[in-house]
C-alpha cells in the first residue's frame, strides 16, 4: 500500500503540478472584476497555439533520465532493449513536441487573431498539443512505474 501512495505521490508532484497547476491558476482570475468576464478566452488562450507542449518536453526529459538510469543498472539484453526503445519513444516525443511549438508560434505570429477575422480559428494546433502532453504524461507514468 505505500507503494502505492509513493507512486501517487510521484505522479501527483511529476505530472499533476506541471500540467495543472497554470491552467489551474487562471481560473482564479474570475475573482478579479475586470477578468471575469474573459476567463474562458484566457484558458483558451493559453493552450491555442501549442503552450502545453512545454510540459511535454520537460516530462520527456524526466522519462529520459529515468529510462537512461535503467540502462545504467540493466544486465539482460531484454531490459536494456526496453530501455533503448523507452529512450528513442521520448525523443520523438520531444522532437515532435518541439516542432509543434514552433508551428504553434509561428502560426500566433503570422496568422491574424480570432477578433480581426470572421470564421473561426483553427484549433488543430492545440488539439494536437493536447494529445501530445497526454500521451506524454501517460508514458513518462508508465516508464517511471516500469523503472522503479
């Protein structure tokens, strides 16, 4: 059982604060009278152009450091095979996160803003980044789960 409510633990601090804790921020922002009426335009503002992509990348880096310790204290070639194909899972993750943050950027430079056209905007970006942090979130969890 503590176990358990160590692992919780670690994902609580490892994903829970990292992807929630801005977003969760904002919506305090209602308490304010001159936001309250643009909370929902704010969150949505701040994932539109591939923000939580950011998360992916450092959770990436953690799953790789956590990965890269299991090839350190590994000694059959099935582990270490795991921990090669864990390694090169999360790069690509971050090489494809990375490139989706540069779309996003340059997609909120180039691209007028949602007020200055009439149609609405295109959100595959943050649909995109969504489900890269998730997917992110849940195979940093699992290598962790499967290092320790």
């Amino acid at each position: 059982m503590s176990d358990f409510f160590r692992f919780l633990g670690w994902l609580f601090i490892n994903v829970g604060v990292p992807l929630l804790a801005p977003l969760a921020l904002l919506p305090l922002l209602t308490l304010s009278r001159s936001h309250q009426t643009s909370v929902k335009r704010l969150v949505l503002n701040a994932i539109q152009d591939g923000q939580l992509c950011w998360t992916a990348i450092a959770m990436c880096a953690g799953a790789c450091y956590d990965v890269g310790g299991m090839l350190d204290v590994s000694t059959s070639g099935s582990t270490r095979a795991f921990a090669w194909i864990g390694l090169a899972w999360h790069i690509l993750l971050v090489i494809g996160s990375s490139a989706l943050m540069l779309i996003g950027t340059m997609n909120a430079l180039y691209v007028p803003t949602a007020s200055a056209r009439t149609e609405r905007p295109n959100r595959r970006v943050m649909w995109v980044s969504v489900f890269l942090t998730v997917t992110t979130a849940t195979s940093f969890s699992i290598s962790h789960y499967l290092v320790t």
